[in-house]
C-alpha cells in the first residue's frame, strides 16, 4: 500500500466515524460518477459490449429470477428494484409485472434510466442509500435486489433487509450475493462502495431470522470471480409470526443448483 492510499483509507475510516451521513454520501458520490464513466461498465460488466446486450441480459436476469419465484410469481405483483442502476433488470421485470419501482443512491443512474426507459409501468427514483422509504407508497410485492448487495457495506446490506421486512407484511424479497465455498468470506471497509462482500449461509440464515422472513429457495449460479459462487436467495414473508416459526420447521430448503 502506498504512503497515499493509506493516507486515504485513515480519512476515510474517519470521515466514516466523525461525519453523519458520509458513507451514504460517499456511496452516492462514488456511483454518480461511475454512472458518468462508464454506465453500462459498472452496472453489468459482463454484457457491457453493445447497448443491444446489456437489455438482453437484462431479459436473461429477469427470467432466472421469476424460475426462482416459480409458482409464487404472480404477474399483478408490484416490483421494487433496490440499486436499479440505468434500468436494466427493471425494464425486463415491468415485462413481466404489473409495476416496477427502480430505486437507486446514484441521482445520475436515475437520471439515465429515466432517459433510456421504454416502458410506461416502470417509475425510477432516488433513493437515501440505505432505507426504502422513497417507495413505500409503492406497496411493493416483490423487493429485488441483483448484483447490489454485493457492494454495498455489511450495515447498509443490513439495514435493506430489515427495510424490506418493513414494507413487506406478506412478500418476497430476492438478492443475489457472492459466496466463497469452504473458505473465509471476503468482506470490506465500510466506505468502500465497489468491493465485492461475501456471505455464508450462517450469515444469512441470522440475518433471516431476526427480520421474521421464511427461506424459500437458493439457487447456485456460476460467479465470474474464481472459486466463488453467485447464490440467488427468496426469502418470503408471511403475516404473523407465529406462521413464519412453523414454517421454518424442517430447516433449510435444499439448494438448486442452476448450470
Ligand atoms: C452493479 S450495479 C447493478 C444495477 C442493476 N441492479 C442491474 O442489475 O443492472 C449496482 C447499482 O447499485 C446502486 N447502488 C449502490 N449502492 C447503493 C445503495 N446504497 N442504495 C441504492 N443503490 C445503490 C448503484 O448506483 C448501481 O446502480
């Protein structure tokens, strides 16, 4: 490390500790001006070729997720895109739901999304970057949150999780995250707002039962980054928690692996 970016990562840690509101700021910041660099880059590094791959892959996304959902998909369910980025995955959802709510912390990402939207269902918004209180007039039925909680630090991922759970009285809430088998999961400084965090399945499953969700499904998907794996999770909330502990008797669903 350099005399330089050690410098930076002191006054960030700082900042981080001294000034309210930073590291929702420096998350805004730092997305704005990734939006400006290089949209498509940042939002789907892999299907950034042409404008004409980036929706396709945004159709390929939305059809993994609703094989997730499989007989809870319901096509009159409102959807909200948590991290929506330029609408990529929102546009292919409002294709196949009744509404779409994209939200995202970067005013800039909104901002393209709004310009590059085809479809009429689809509503973007700027979001706080750590609550969805912008959408809950929305009433959301679906909360979706694709290649986001990833980069986002621990307490941020958290603090959406127990958001959703708010909004959800009976719902599902869909992530995807990065896992690391039988070894360490990799984790970040809280300021860092790229840097992909890891989770394990103890990490979730706590993270699970304190916000009162049931697991419906995992699904395994290949991951770009070597001897990793790409988990899409549906964790599902039903009314009542008396409900929720029954159904969690029998433990885990299994997992589903997806080539
Ligand atoms: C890798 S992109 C994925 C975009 C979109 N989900 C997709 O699949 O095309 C991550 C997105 O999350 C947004 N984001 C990052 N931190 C966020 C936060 N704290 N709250 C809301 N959005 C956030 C970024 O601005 C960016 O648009």
């Amino acid at each position: 490390m350099t005399l330089a970016s050690h410098a930076k990562v002191i006054a960030n840690s700082l900042l981080l500790r001294l000034v309210p509101n930073y590291r929702n700021w420096k998350m805004r910041r730092d997305w704005d001006r990734r939006a400006r660099a290089a949209p498509r880059e940042m939002t789907a590094t892999f299907d950034a070729a042409s404008w004409d791959a980036y929706w396709a892959s945004g159709v390929r996304d939305a059809w993994i997720i609703l094989e997730a959902l499989g007989a809870a998909y319901d096509p009159a369910h409102t959807v909200l895109e948590s991290g929506c980025g330029l609408g990529r995955l929102s546009e292919a959802l409002a294709e196949r739901f009744r509404s779409v709510v994209g939200i995202d912390v970067s005013g800039e990402m909104v901002r393209q999304a709004r310009a590059l939207s085809r479809r009429r269902n689809v509503t973007y918004l700027e979001a706080d970057g750590s609550s969805l209180r912008v959408a809950e007039d929305a009433s959301p039925d679906v909360i979706v949150a694709w290649t986001v909680f990833r980069h986002l630090p621990r307490p941020v991922m958290e603090s959406y999780v127990a958001e959703a759970a708010r909004l959800l009285d009976r719902g599902l809430l869909v992530f995807e995250v990065q896992h690391r088998p039988g070894a360490r999961q990799r984790a970040a400084p809280d300021f860092n707002t790229i840097m992909e965090r890891e989770y394990d399945r103890d990490a979730l499953e706590s993270l699970r039962r304190s916000n009162g969700f049931r697991w419906a499904t995992t699904r395994v998907l290949p991951s770009a980054e070597p001897d990793t794996e790409t988990w899409l999770v549906v964790w599902e909330r039903t009314v009542g928690s008396l409900d929720i502990d029954l159904q969690q008797v029998g433990g885990h669903p299994p997992v589903v692996r997806t080539p």
